[in-house]
C-alpha cells in the first residue's frame, strides 16, 4: 500500500505501473504463499472490519486519557486496581507456565513490580494533587478533557472514511486502484501471474531474509561524500554549483591552456569542504591536477582528488593494489614511500611520500608523454609546487 501511494504521488496518473506490480508480486511470493488478487480480495472484505476496530480502540484511548487526566487533577487516582494487578502477575506464575515457556517468569514479576511501584507513586500523587493543585489549574484541565471527549467519537468517524474509495488517498481508494492494475498487468502478462497454491497438497513457503520482501524506509542513509557527477547520471548539484549530498560549493577557474603532447589546463577548483588545503599554494581550498595528494590518516589513505572530493582507501602493504570501480581508480603500494594511482588506461600518477604525505610527483599519459613535478616546503610545512618540467617519451 506504501508503494502504491508513493507512486501515486509521485506520478499523478490512476493506473500504476508494470513495473511496480512485478515488485509486489515478488514481495507478496517472500512472504506468504498466495497471489496479489487474492490478498486485494481479503483487503477489500476485511477493510471495514479492521478500520471499525481501531476506530474503537482510538475512542476507547482518548476516553481513557480524558479520564486518567481528570483523575489525577482531582487527585483519585486508581491504587487499589495496580496492587490487584500486581496480585494477580504474581499468582499466574506457575509451574506449568515455566516449563512451557522459562521467560514467563520474569516477565510478570517484572510486571508485578512496575506495578507495585506506580501505585506507591499514584498514592503520592493523589497525596500532592489534593494539596496543591490551584482551581484554575483543575478548570484548564477540565476544559481540555471536554475536547477530548467530544473527539473520541469523531476519531472513530474519520478512521472509517478510510474505506471510502471516492476519498482521494484513503485505503479504499488504493485498492481498487491496485486491483484494476492488476487486472490490467494480468491481461498484459497472462503466464506471469500462475497460482503457487495445489490443490490436495500442503503448501509450503520458504522465507529468505530480504530476498523479494520490501519493507517502507521512512529515513535515507545520510551521505558520506559528495557524488561523482559522470557516474551518477541526474544532477548532483544546483546551477549555482551547491552539491545536493553534502551542500558543498565548489567552482572552478582556467588560468591558461597550453597545447601539445601533453596538454596543460591549469583550472583551478575551489571546494568548501577542503579544509586540507586551508593552508595551500593556491589560496584555502583550491586545489589543481597538479597539487592532488594522499594524506595519512589511522593507517589508512584519504586522497584528494583535483575536483575537490575526497576517497578514503586502506593503506596496502608493498606490492597491494586497490580497484575503486566507482571512480575507476586503481592505487597500487609500489614501495614503502611511493604510491601509484592509474586512472583507467590513460593516465599514471606516481605520489612520492613527505611526512604524512603522499605528493604528486610524476604524471604520464599513455601516448608515453608525461610531466614531472618538484615540490619545495617554503613556510609552516605546507608544500609549494615549484618547478613543473614536461617530457615526452622515455626518460
């Protein structure tokens, strides 16, 4: 029902989709031996019964709320009735209880005290609202609980109204939605929907943990970093550049061009989250493909790529590689204090260990044309590229 409503919403069109039917139907095969008709008919016949049952017990809550509220204004609180129920918890313990089921024993002593401990409580408290509660307050009360009652009834109303298939959004309108779809989906698909049920013989359904069942997920698993826009496919951030996973901005520069075998566009990239580079050549959080580097950090990597995000790898041992298929990045532990990182088949990058960083020192493209790089610590440890010398070819 969740899905249906949900596809409802988000589509705007009466008739749901073959897509979302063959979902249900695998859910409805994990979970219970039948077909999706079969429980539309169940729903439909038993809806009015269920609706009237929590119309009930919604009204029998409210009721008892208006009354316990009353009750403890006027300080009248029902004693007599926990002890007895303590009582009560304690003299179901039997021996035949206890072979049946070993936690039963526990269980209503538990109850038993709870119960013995709310109404040294509720004495206390019948005690203190006789003494202290003004007038005023009893009559704010009063007032409220009169509300309360006058909706109990009201609630059991509404809740029927569910069942009502001319109400847009009630329970009853989703059926008969469902149930015309599939009938449509039958007719599309007339194999698709073959009984698992025999007649004559016991039927038996296997259930495997999340193989088929679906189960409504209210809350997304927060995101961890921001999305690789050429895997991910719908956008990743606004126009104005705010990515939409983190809420990152992030903009970028080209100084200058330089063609050849090698060419050079020295784009700068500015990041907001890039606190790294706070203190970087280039100015705080603004990185290039010329100043991406690997930061140590509990013994393992987190690499700071020239768009501005950032991975989080396993430091390898010696002769280790690591495949990031997402970003199609392969780092290999060459040695103890060099790192190489291929991207795909076109571009190598050899990062060369300072400290508690790994720096880019050498990149080389597969047409064998590449570019070295020297980096120099000028103030505060922070490393400042100094030379950038291309080269074609073997060295």
């Amino acid at each position: 029902m969740s899905l249906a409503r949900s596809e409802l919403a988000h589509t705007g069109k009466i008739v749901l989709g073959d897509a979302l039917i063959e979902v249900m139907v695998g859910h409805l095969s994990a979970t219970i031996v039948g077909q999706l008709e079969h429980f539309l008919t169940i729903a439909q016949s038993q809806l009015p019964g269920l609706l009237e049952q929590a119309g009930a017990l919604g009204e029998e809550l409210v009721l008892d709320l208006a009354k316990g509220m009353r009750a403890l204004v006027d300080g009248d609180m029902d004693v007599k009735g926990r002890l007895a129920s303590a009582q009560q918890h304690i003299t179901s313990i039997n021996t035949e209880h206890l072979k049946r089921n070993p936690f039963h024993i526990f269980t209503n002593v538990y109850s038993a005290l709870r119960d013995v401990q709310v109404a040294a409580g509720t004495s206390m408290a019948n005690s203190a609202a006789k003494l202290l509660m003004p007038a005023q307050a009893k009559k704010r009360v009063y007032e409220q609980t009169e509300h309360l009652i006058a909706m109990a009834p009201e609630l059991r109303v509404q809740l029927r109204k569910l069942n009502d298939p001319a109400l847009k959004g009630s329970i009853g309108s989703l059926v008969v939605v469902l149930n015309k779809a599939v009938q449509l989906w039958g007719l599309r698909n007339p194999h698709a929907l073959s009984s698992n049920i025999k007649n004559g013989t016991t039927n038996k359904a296997r259930y495997i943990h999340r193989q088929g069942e679906l189960e409504v997920r209210k809350n997304e698993v927060p995101a961890k970093k921001t999305a690789n826009p050429e895997k991910n496919g719908p956008c990743v951030g606004t126009c104005n550049s705010i990515n939409f996973a983190l809420g990152t901005e992030s903009l970028g520069h080209t100084d200058f061009s330089l063609p050849g075998p090698f060419p050079i566009d020295w784009t700068r990239t500015y990041c907001s989250r890039l606190s790294a580079y706070d203190q970087g050549a280039l100015g705080a959080r603004w990185i290039t493909e010329f100043t991406t580097r690997f930061d140590l950090h509990d013994k393992g990597l987190v690499f700071h790529d020239s768009d501005g995000r950032e991975h989080k790898y396993a430091l390898k041992p010696v002769g280790k590689a690591h495949y990031d298929a997402i970003e199609n990045l392969t780092l290999v532990r060459v040695t103890e204090n060099s790192l190489l990182l291929c991207r795909g088949f076109e571009r190598r990058e050899t990062y060369v260990r300072h400290g508690d960083r790994f720096l880019l020192a050498q990149i080389e493209l597969r047409n064998g044309a590449g570019v070295m790089l020297h980096h120099e610590y000028r103030h505060a440890d922070q490393p400042v590229l100094s030379d950038l010398i291309t080269y074609q070819g073997d060295l």
